[in-house]
C-alpha cells in the first residue's frame, strides 16, 4: 500500500521529512497510510478551471475517507480559448509537457503512492494524462465538468432576442456578425459579456469535452465524468470518489498501464469519432500511447491513422460546405453544432450505455479502473458515420 511514501517517511533517520509534514495537517496516524496527491489545476485564468481548487478539497476528502492521506498541490494552466489566433497561442501545446512534468515532479519528489489529477482545459487534460501513463502509479483522472449555457438577459433593441441561449461559439458567430454590419458595437457586447456564465468547459465537442468522453472510455475516469456539469452535486461526489478510488487501485495492486490497453485505446478511439469530437484527439492520444509502447503495434498504427483521416475528412467536408454556403444560411455548421448541444444534454440524461462498446467493437471494457459509461447519442452517431 506505501511503495513509494514509506522510503520516505519510516524509520528514525527520516524523522526531519515527517517533522515537515506536522504543520500541514499530518497526525502520527497519517504517516501510516498511503500518500495520495491531489494535482490540482486551478486558477483564474479560464472559466474551465476557476472552480477546481473546490473539487480538490472534495478529493482530498474522499481519499482520507478512503483510508489514505491526501495532499493537494497545483500545477500551471493555459487557455486556448483566450490566446487562439494570437503570438501566445505559440505557448499552448509545450504546456501541455510542462504540465505533465510538473505533476510527475510533485509526485516524485513526494513520494506519493498514487493521486488524483482534476482538468478542465485543453492541455492539462492530456498533459495530466500523459504523466499517468508514463509513471504507472495508481491515479484517476477527474474531468473538471462542462459549463452551463450562458443567456442573452438584456440585449439592446436588434436582431437578437432575450432569453436566447449561448456559448463561446456564439462569440465567434457575432464576431463575423459584427464584421458583416449584421451586428452593432452593443449586441456583440452583450453578447461576450453573456456567453460564459460561470465555471466550466466550454460546453460542445471541443477538445475538452472530447479528452474527457476519451480518458473515460479509456478508463481513466469514473462513470459519468466526462458528462457531468461544473457545478453539479455529481461532480462533487465523483471527485469524492476518484480519491477513494486510488486508495483501492493500491489495495488490488492496478496500475494505469494495466488499463491503457490496446482495446482500451480502441474504445477511446471509437468514442472520439462516433462523437465528431475534436481534431485535437488525434495528437493527444498518440502522446499518451506512445507512453505505453502500443505504437509499435503496427494494426493500432493503421487505427491511429483511421483516426485521422476521418477528422481530416469531416474538417474538410465541413469547410466546403461553408465555403458553397456564403451568403446563405449555414445549414451544415448550424447542424454540427446543435448536435454537439444534443450530444451533451443526451450524455447528461440518459445515463450508462455499458453495451456500446461490444456493438461497435464487439469488445466491451477491458481491465479498467472503473467501466467506461458511454451514451445513446453516442451510439446513434456511431450509427450514422
């Protein structure tokens, strides 16, 4: 239960280490139970993760509960939704390494037996993942949960009616709208000032919404991660249940290359494109499974390469379709979006789905941490591709 703590807390000569400890909240007790961290990724940077310093102090309570000892730490964040098409942008995906590098540091020097990484944002999400592959310790990801729509409340005198529904995509529509002379100065500004209500990931099949369907289908979140709200009592109590959960992976010995398996990868893949879920899938999850060796498998090669090509297609398709509708109502984006909204209300609804996987594959969850939850939106476009 201690392989990594007990080197650095027993025994007289590691006296001055404990006596850091006490301060912190350590009881004598404490120094006998694994030591969970809790990596955080809080900050005020972006509403993705302006509420995560909460869930943690949740997963710190349901690891003590569990029988362990949690300490909470923090690690960096960025946010592409802010610096895209910007110089910054430059600095978005090396975060995601430093991200990984600094919570296996924290956890190294630490010697924590297992931990509980929370994401909300583009790149800690994969950036926490990829550290869980390469250290191998026992570790459940919490999905930091999807944002509320926001609400146009007093929009001025125009075209755009009160009470209508918003998110971030709606930002970028009234930037074209505004460029078009469609908009004035003060209905885009109602507008951005609407669009994000509180905390949250942007609510859609952005990257964050697809690394979050991906690492549950690998396993590597708990049911219903991936689908709950920001602010939900739900994902409270999964974050409560993530700590406890890494306490149990130690009592029965499961380490995270013990579920990233090839099948596992193949139900992550599977969701991603069932889903239309993001590009950026494709890059992240080739990350995390060159840290586990499945790329020298040469047929997970070619579904790596499926990937692919299937998201070069729908980017394309999707950008034709736009170009042939200039100057016309854009039907095909208008569609792909209000689904991205149905795949998530559905997700929210109809909860577990856990024969989806034999359907599409004719395998279901492999050895996992918990059983992958998947949806009947999912299925249905599975069933359309």
């Amino acid at each position: 239960m201690r392989p990594f703590s007990s080197g650095l807390l027993d025994g007289p000569h590691r006296a001055a280490a404990r006596s850091m400890l006490y301060p912190v909240g350590f009881t004598e007790e404490d120094f006998k139970k694994p030591l969970i961290g809790i990596a955080s990724t809080w900050s005020n940077v972006t509403p993705c993760n302006m509420h995560i310093d909460k869930l943690a102090l949740e997963a710190e309570k349901g690891t003590n509960a569990g029988g362990g000892k949690a300490i909470v730490f923090n690690t960096i964040t960025v946010s592409d939704g802010i610096s895209n098409g910007n110089e910054a942008m430059k600095y978005s995906l090396v975060s995601r390494e430093v991200i990984a590098d600094s919570i296996e540091t924290v956890v190294g020097c630490g010697g924590m037996d297992g931990y509980v990484a929370i994401g909300g944002c583009d790149k800690n999400m994969p950036g926490a993942m990829i550290c869980i592959a390469r250290m191998n310790r026992p570790a459940v990801f919490v999905y930091g949960g999807t944002i509320l729509p926001g609400c146009l409340t007093n929009p001025p005198a125009g075209q755009l009616p009160k009470g209508k529904e918003l998110d971030i995509v709606s930002v970028f529509e009234a930037v074209g709208q505004h460029a078009a002379g469609k908009l004035s100065d003060e209905e885009l500004h109602a507008v951005e000032s609407c669009a994000i209500p509180g905390p949250g990931s942007c609510g859609g099949m952005y990257t964050a919404n697809t690394m979050a369907s991906a690492i549950e289908a690998l396993g590597m979140s708990l049911p219903n991660s991936s689908a709950q709200n920001a602010v939900s009592p739900a994902k409270m109590e999964d974050c409560r249940r993530a700590g406890a959960a890494v306490v149990e992976m130690l009592r029965k010995g499961i380490k995270p290359r013990d579920i990233l398996t090839k099948k596992a990868f193949e139900n992550a893949i599977t969701v991603v494109i069932a889903l239309g879920g993001s590009t950026n899938a494709v890059l992240h999850l080739l990350a995390i499974a060159t840290l586990t060796l499945l790329l020298a498998d040469e047929r997970f090669r070619l579904q790596v390469a499926v990937l692919v090509a299937f998201t070069v297609v729908v980017f394309v398709a999707l950008a034709l379709a736009t170009r042939r509708c200039v100057g016309r109502r854009n039907l095909p984006l208008q569609l792909a979006q209000h689904f991205a909204k149905l795949i998530f209300l559905s997700r929210h609804l109809t909860g577990h789905l856990l024969h989806l996987l034999h359907l599409l594959l004719g395998h279901g969850p492999v050895l996992l941490a918990v059983h992958p939850t998947l949806v009947l939106t999912v299925l249905l476009a599975a069933l359309l591709i």
